[in-house]
C-alpha cells in the first residue's frame, strides 16, 4: 500500500518533469514547480523511518509551504514584472527536449539498477527519479533562454538532490534539511531580484544576450 | 472460435455508429439535436451507389490507395480481441503485425494523396508523415509495457485477462494515456486534428482525402471508423479486460465499454479546442515518453 | 566562539538599520577591529567545541580564519576611504559613457559584513552539512557586493556568478548525501569531521569516491578550478576592487577549505591515489588555462583573476603531489591571499586615477602614483613567485615535491606554465608602471596606501623568516593531509 503510493507520487514527479521540458508557457512552469514542491512534502513524510514523527511532519510542512506556496509566489511577482509570458526559442526545441528527457529517463532507471543502494527501499523508482530530476534541472539551466527558466531549473535541480537526500537518508539530518531550504530560499529570493534588475536594464531577460563580457578582442 | 467471428461481425457493423456517438455527443453539448446515429450508414450507401471521379494526374496508385487502406484495416480487425475472448486470428508478436497493417493503411493514403500532384494534399500528407512517425512509439512502447507485464506476446493473451497490476498501478493508468493520445491522434480528434475543419491551413487527415469520392471515398470513411474501432478495442482491453466471465456478458461490458469510450472522445472534443500544429509533436513525443515510464517501471 | 561568527551578523543587520553613512563606516571598521582581536586571541587561547561538536576551531580553520580577519581589516581600512570618495547620485561610466548609479551603501556594507560572518562560519564548521551551508551563503552575501556598481556589466557577472556557483553548490549537496550514505552503519555522530577521520576504515569506497569526486567539482566551482572557472574574471573584473580583493584573498581560500575537509577523510580512509590523480590533473588543467588567458589580456583586472585561477592550480597540484607539496601549498595559500589582496587594492588606486581598465590607456604608473606604482612593480614580483617575497619557497616546495615523486613530466607542465604567465604578466606589469605619464603626480591619501603596504610587508617578510608558530601549524595541517 504505501509501496505503491510511493511510486505514484514518484511518477507523479516525473510526469511534472515532463511537462517542465514540453511546455513553454512560463506561468505552467511556475505552477509545476509548486506541485513538485507539494509532492516532495507528500513523499518525505512516507519515506521517512518514523523515528520522530513531530520532526518529520514539520520538515515536510515547513518544505511544502516554502517549495509549493513561497517560491511560486516570489517567482511569479518576477515574472510579472518583466512582462514575458512565455519561453520563445530555446536552444534545444521542445520536442527534442522531451526525446532527451525519455533518454535520461532509461539511463536513469539503468544506472539506479545497477548502484549498490543502501537499504531496501522498497521502492526501485525513488532513486533514479532523483536522477532524472537532477538531469532535468540541468538540461532547463543549459537549454533555456530566459532567466526565469534558469531559475527553474535550479529549483528543479535543488528539488532533485533534496528527493535524493530523503530516499538516502533515512534517520535525522535536520539542520541539513532546515539549511538547505533556508539557502534556496535567499538564493531564489536573490535571484528574483536579480531577474527584476535584469528587466530594468536590459528590457529583456534572456541571458544569452549578456554577452558583453568576454576575452576575444572584437 | 464463434465469439471471435460475432466480434469481427460486430466490428464491421457497429464501427460507424461510434462515429454517429461522437457527433451527437458533440452536438448535445453545442445544444443543438445534431445528426442521426446511423447518418455514416447512410453517407456510405449513398456514396457506394456513386461514381467516382478520377483526375487526369493520377496514376493506378490514386485508385489502389483506399482499396488497401480498407483492406489492411479490415485485416487488423481480425487480430484485436474484444470482450475477453481471443481474436479470430492470433499469434506471438501479432500486436506488432497491428501496427504495421496501420502503417500500411496510412502510407498508402499518404502516397494517394501525394499522387494527385496537388499541394494541398502534399502539405496534409507531410504533416501526417510527421505526427505518425511520433505517435507509433507511443503505441509500441504501450504494448511493449503490458507485454512485459503480462509476459505474453500476442495481443489476445495481453488484453483478454485482468492483468495484476498491483503497485504497479501508476504504469497502467500512465499506458492508458499514452494509448489514448495516439488514438486520439490516429483518428484525427480534437486536440490533435479538428474533423469538423474547413481551413485547408488547419487540415491534417481531411486535406489528404479532398480529392477522392464516390466508393473511393465511401472505403476511406469505412476504414476509419474501423480504425477507431480498433483502437478503441485496443484501449478497453488495456484498461478493463473482461476476460475470465461469461463470453456474452463480457461481450456486452466491452460493448458498452466502447460505447462509452465514443461519449468521452465526444466530450473531449467539446471541451477543448485544438492545439497548435506546432504544439502537437511535443504532446505525442510526451506521451511516447509516459508509455517509455510505464515501460520502466512494469519491469519486473 | 559564537561570539566570532555572531556579531559580523548582528552587525550587518544593524548596518541595514543606520542612518548615517559615518556611522556606518564606524560599525565596519569596529566589526574588523574586533573580529582581528577575536582571531589573534583563539591562537593563545584554546577554545572548546561547541554545539555538540558542530563548531570547532582546529589549526586548519585557524589558519584560514586568521587570513580572512587580516584580509577584511585591510579591506575595511581601504573600503572606508573609497566609500568617502565614491559619489552618490548618477556617475557616469568611463568605458562606455552610461549613467549609472552605486548601491546604497547600507546593502553594501551590510552584505560585507553578512559576508564577513559566513566565511568565519565556513572555518568553524565541523559539520560537512554546516559547512554546505555556509559556503552557499557566502555566495549569497556576497553576489550584492559584485553588482556595487549598478550598470549592465556588472550585473551580467553579478548573474554568472549567483548562478555557477549556485549549481556548483548544488552539486556539492549531492556530494555531502554521499558522504552521509559512506558514513552509515559506522560510529560517531554524522559527517563531523573528527568522527568520519577515525572511523575511516569503515567507510564505503564507492560512495565515498563518488562523495568526493563530486564535492572537488563542487566546491572546485567555487574556488576557480578549471574548466569550472568561467565566473572569476567576470565578476572580479565588475566588482570594486575591495571586493574583489577580499573574493581572491579569502572566499577562494573558504572553497579551498572544504576541498581539504573531504581530502582528510579520504586520506584516512586511504582513497590516497584517486584523490592525488584528481588533484592534480585539475590543478594542471588550471594552470594551463589561466596562462593562455593571461598572455595577451588586455584588462588588468580580468588578469588578476586569471592569477587566482593559476595560483589556485598550483595549491591543488600541491595537495594533490603528497608530501612537502601539501605544506608548499599551505604556505601558497597564506602567501597568496595576502599578495593578491595587495594587487587588487593597488589596482583599485590605479583604476581610480586612470578611469581605464585596459592596459594599454595606463602608463607612467610609477610617476604618476609612486607608492601605487612601486607597490604595482613589486607585486608583479610577488605573484609570478620571485625571491625574495614569500610565494617563492611554496611553489619550490611544490616543484621539490614533484621532482621527488618522480613526476617529471607534472614538474615540466608546472613550470611552463608559470614561466608562461611570468612572460604574460611582465609585458603588461611592466608596460603599465612605466613610460609617459600622462598627467603630473596624483596625491595618494593614507588609506589606499596603507593596506596594501602592509600587506605587502608581510608576504616580504614571510618570504625571508617563516616564524616557528606558523611552521608548527601547517606541518601539523600536513600530517592529517597525508604527509608523512
């Protein structure tokens, strides 16, 4: 039973993945991100061994609000402030974007076959949905043109290695969980910020024209 | 052997009245009565009584297109099961011999639409080329997936008993969707097609067939609404096998299965609007991506 | 202890609150003041862990700690002056003629002071996850203070920054999971150093490896490891040159500390070898790059940076050679922080004076601005490791190492870079402090004089006598890094 909610959710994440890589409108992104951030809170209360369930509801509570309620909020006062409403032109279509998440997909599932894993968690598809996440945040950050996007991809990559965390480890780290989430908090924060700046300046956020800086001699 | 040959009968005679359902559901939500049930029944007898038109650009394979469409579906029917009961003809590996025939059916029509030589049937025929070659992972993996989970090979032993899924759930519900996109995008539904359009620019499966009429067109109109049919058949044995019952009460559950599939296509299509030509790739390929999960994770 | 990390945070906090610019400058020189004599007295003073064993403040961290305090009491000395001279309101920017505006000076010097209590708290940690989190927030306190000067270049390296590193980051947090997966089933209280050291021989090899190999790339982001550099010039080419002198001197360092954590517990756990070959082969990678970028620049601060990226190869090949390398590298470190600390000050002189940031529009530096210049002359000597300054013996300890290991051909690599860079860096020294100058003697106030002179004096006299104290300490640093 709590086998196969656990595997739901995971697939649940993954399906957000997807829909992350496929689609262009940056407000669905947002949204998407909420939802991961809601489903991680969901999956550490299953996965945790119920060693001190106060800690753990409140770990999971104090994710959900900052992940699913906070960044969603913060990001989508950025993106209204610049005025974009969605991805145009990526470096890596969309389409092709998804075929690259299908590939990662199986090289995940592969290698988390093949990793000697540390107990039994029951589960085989925690572990190489971690991967997956952590491909997919990578791939958003090096695909992508705007700013916003790339904070996305962060987030998803923050996302991945925090799933990771809590299918690794099952007996206590909280100041790791409390500092890791209070660091993206002020680095999301930072960012929007950043991103509001980058509007006012530039009158765009796409990065890939922030290239002044360089070493070639013109 | 019976239940087999009274499944292809009521394939062959009850496929356009799946069409009929769609087009009344559709017309129920517009608020309007909408056409009769049987009205594909008689478009059919009134085109089989016509003549057919043949331009002077056409070769032989203008003719052949629709003959083997037909025939290739028609042969299709004979392999998918219904009701819980094996098919007419089965053997291992037969859900790849069903992809195939599709295949077959479909690159005829291409190849007829190209043969008029006229642009717009070229323009259709291209963008069905490009949807197909992503919806027919999509439908290889999905089977690929219960195959695995099953442990057979031939789709009558696939979709005829319920499969244990188990925790596995989230697989069948991800092969269930991914099933159903491609049959939404085989048989030219909203979101991915609009039957309903005139606009030569939004066309996809109607552009490749303006230049056929008359039985031509009246095989054309047949074999689809046996495609839909079988995919349909294909979708209910997926999700609600209804093997291990008695064979007539699993006939009618399966009936009534697909009946009710033809309602929810008819709601679909009320509901939501089509999708940008350049939004459809990325919908096939995710759910190519969805039955490559379900795939992953049915591994035992 | 708590003291030492805690008050450079309540002082930026109240640095937000203050009114005035005077009072806030006061706070920033208080701050440095104190936090100085804080450092100087935990070397006589032996101070107890705390929280459970979360803060400790072992002779590596020390060491690192005291760099970091002399760093920022000569950047609070410069920064006070250069506050005082930099305008408010619209200036406009010499390269391309744009208005553009400074940062309020309460975020400034509140996020120097956020920056000043994070990087204690990188050398306290004893905790890998504490640690994590410190190094992120370094990089957080410190992206406000690159973008000090609010036009679109800065901003461009202030996002490269925030972003690379972030990543980098990241992926050390994966590291640091690994670690926790290699430490399971054994003793000890989780990912303190003290414990995983002594309870080395029980750590899982594989997670420990892939632990390792992705903290290097992690925490190797942030200290400027190549291919993993392409931030550095960037954003300490933008940055004041306060900042940027405190981000080679002491925020590399920080990098550089985690790096050293993770290798003590590899080398206790005997994963010797595989931890060398990475090193080094990152370490070369470094130097190399940072020479072919160095020969031909035209921007001398971006220069400098590709400096830090070369001295930061030489102190991974150090480590990453065993034996005396380590302590060469070690001795690097301090050298090197104060050296490069030193240049960015004097370059911060020159860019004022100057108003270009290409080498080619400075000349006469030596009669223009003739401490500047001497200094700018004798830095060039300090960095490209010329006796008598202290960053001679290091990097002869290093080359003394690989010669004794039998690395000829790592020996050769070593040295072609750095004769590279010599040759690279003396056309552009060189070039700027002499010739034509272009305007009559600049008057030089006190406080851009200071700091580095003194800085200075010291890389000079730790180049002649190394006093016992530091001796002991860093061969006592060595020993846990694998020296025999």
């Amino acid at each position: 039973m709590i086998l196969q909610a656990i595997d739901t959710l995971v697939v649940l994440l993954i399906l957000t993945n997807l829909l992350l890589l496929g689609t262009n409108r940056l407000n669905g992104c947002i949204r998407m991100i909420a939802f991961q951030g809601f489903l991680l809170g969901v999956l550490a209360i299953f996965l945790q061994t119920p060693g001190n369930p106060v800690h753990i509801f409140l770990l999971a509570a104090g994710s959900m609000i900052l992940k699913g309620v906070v960044f969603p909020w913060l990001l989508s006062r950025a993106l209204r402030e610049a005025h974009v409403r969605r991805e145009v032109d990526p470096f890596v279509g969309f389409t092709l974007s998804l075929i690259a998440g299908g590939a990662a997909l199986a090289v995940a599932v592969s290698l988390g076959a093949r990793l000697p894993l540390p107990e039994a968690l029951g589960s085989t598809l925690v572990f190489p949905g971690a991967l997956f996440m952590i491909f997919v945040g990578f791939f958003l950050i090096v695909s992508r043109r705007t700013a916003l996007s790339q904070v996305l991809g962060y987030l998803v990559l923050e996302n991945g290695i925090y799933l990771c965390g809590i299918a690794l480890i099952h007996d206590e780290p909280v100041l790791i969980e409390m500092g890791v989430l209070l660091d993206v908090f002020v680095a999301v924060f930072i960012m929007g910020i950043m991103i509001f700046h980058i509007q006012r300046e530039f009158d765009h956020i796409e990065t890939d024209q922030l290239a002044t800086l360089k070493d070639v001699e013109p | 052997m019976i239940m087999a040959t009274l499944h292809l009968f009521m394939a062959l005679t009850l496929s356009p009245l799946l069409l009929g359902i769609i087009n009344r559901t559709k017309a129920l939500f517009a608020g309007r009565t909408g056409q009769p049930l049987l009205q594909l029944y008689y478009d059919l007898a009134k085109l089989l009584r016509k003549g057919a038109v043949y331009s002077r650009t056409t070769t032989w394979v203008f003719r052949a297109g629709p003959v083997i469409g037909l025939a290739s579906v028609l042969m299709a029917s004979a392999l998918v099961p219904f009701g819980g009961r094996p098919s007419l003809l089965s053997f291992p590996g037969d859900f790849l011999v069903l992809a195939c025939l599709l295949g077959l059916a479909r690159f005829f029509t291409i190849l007829a639409a190209l043969d008029t030589g006229s642009s717009f049937e070229g323009m259709g025929a291209s963008r069905e080329a490009a949807f197909s070659a992503l919806a027919e992972p999509a439908l290889l993996l999905s089977l690929a997936a219960v195959a695995l989970r099953s442990g057979r090979l031939s789709l009558s032993s696939m979709l005829v008993s319920p499969l244990a899924w188990g925790h596995l759930a989230p697989a069948l519900w991800l092969v269930a969707a991914a099933v159903f996109v491609v049959l939404l995008a085989e048989n030219a539904r909203v979101p991915v097609d609009d039957p309903a359009t005139h606009l030569e620019l939004t066309m996809i499966h109607e552009v490749m067939v303006l230049d056929h009429s008359g039985p031509d067109l009246a095989f054309i109109l047949y074999g689809a609404a046996l495609k839909l049919w079988i995919l349909g058949a294909v979708w209910v044995g997926i999700v609600a096998p209804f093997g291990g019952m008695n064979p007539w009460t699993g006939t009618l559950f399966a009936l009534a299965a697909i009946l009710g599939l033809a309602v929810f296509i008819g709601v679909i299509e009320s509901l939501m609007a089509r999708l940008r030509l350049s939004r459809i790739p990325p919908l096939l390929v995710g759910a190519g991506v969805c039955a490559l999960l379900a795939l992953l994770v049915a591994r035992p | 202890m708590l003291a030492l990390f805690g008050f450079p945070f309540w002082g930026g906090c109240t640095a937000f609150l203050l009114r005035t610019d005077r009072s806030r400058r006061i706070l920033l020189l208080a701050c440095a003041i104190l936090h100085l004599f804080l450092t100087m007295a935990a070397w006589k003073v032996q101070l107890r862990p705390e929280l459970n064993g979360w803060l400790a403040l072992d002779t590596l961290g020390l060491l690192f700690l005291t760099l970091i305090s002399l760093l920022f009491m000569a950047a609070a000395l410069y920064a006070v002056g250069y506050l005082r001279r930099e305008s408010h309101g619209r200036i406009k920017d010499f390269e391309e003629g744009v208005l553009f505006s400074n940062e309020p000076e309460a975020v400034f010097i509140g996020c120097l002071l956020f920056f000043l209590g994070t990087m204690t708290l990188v050398t306290l940690s004893q905790r890998f996850g504490l640690l994590w989190v410190a190094i992120e927030a370094t990089t957080l306190s410190s992206a406000p203070l690159i973008y000090f000067h609010r036009h679109h270049r800065s901003l461009e390296a202030a996002w490269k920054y925030l972003l690379i590193c972030s990543v980098g980051i990241a992926l050390a947090l994966l590291g640091s999971f690994f670690l926790v997966v290699a430490a399971q089933g054994t003793g000890g209280r989780t990912l303190i150093v003290q414990d995983m050291v002594q309870h080395a021989a029980h750590l899982r090899g594989p997670w420990l490896k892939a632990a390792f190999l992705l903290l290097l790339i992690g925490y190797g982001t942030k200290m400027g490891l190549a291919p993993l550099h392409t931030w550095l010039p960037d954003a300490h080419s933008e940055a004041p040159s306060v900042v940027s002198a405190l981000l080679s001197g002491a925020l590399l360092n920080c990098a550089f500390l985690g790096i050293l954590r993770v290798v003590q517990v590899c080398v206790a756990a005997g994963l010797l070898s595989f931890v060398q070959g990475l090193l080094t082969g990152f370490g070369l990678l470094s130097m190399g790059v940072a020479a072919v970028f160095i020969v031909g620049q035209a921007d001398y601060k971006r220069m400098l940076a590709y400096s830090s990226v070369e001295h930061m190869g030489i102190m991974a090949l150090g480590v990453g050679l065993g034996g005396a390398g380590i302590f060469g590298a070690l001795l690097q470190a301090v050298n090197h922080s104060l050296a490069k600390a030193m240049l960015f000050l004097t370059a911060g002189n020159i860019l004022g004076v100057y108003k270009t940031k290409t080498v080619s529009g400075v000349r006469g530096a030596l009669r223009v601005l003739p401490v500047s210049g001497a200094l700018w002359v004798a830095g060039f000597l300090m960095i490209t490791g010329s006796p008598p300054f202290g960053l001679f013996p290091s990097e002869f300890a290093i080359l003394k190492a690989a010669l004794d290991g039998g690395h000829g051909g790592v020996a050769a690599a070593y040295l072609l870079s750095l004769a590279l860079i010599f040759i690279g860096m003396a056309g552009i020294f060189l070039r700027m402090a002499q010739g034509e100058a272009p305007s009559p003697r600049c008057p030089e106030p006190w406080w851009s004089i200071l700091p580095p002179l003194l800085l200075g004096l010291g890389v000079l006299v730790l180049g002649l006598y190394v006093p016992p104290f530091l001796t002991a300490a860093l061969q006592t640093i060595s020993r846990t890094l694998g020296a025999p």
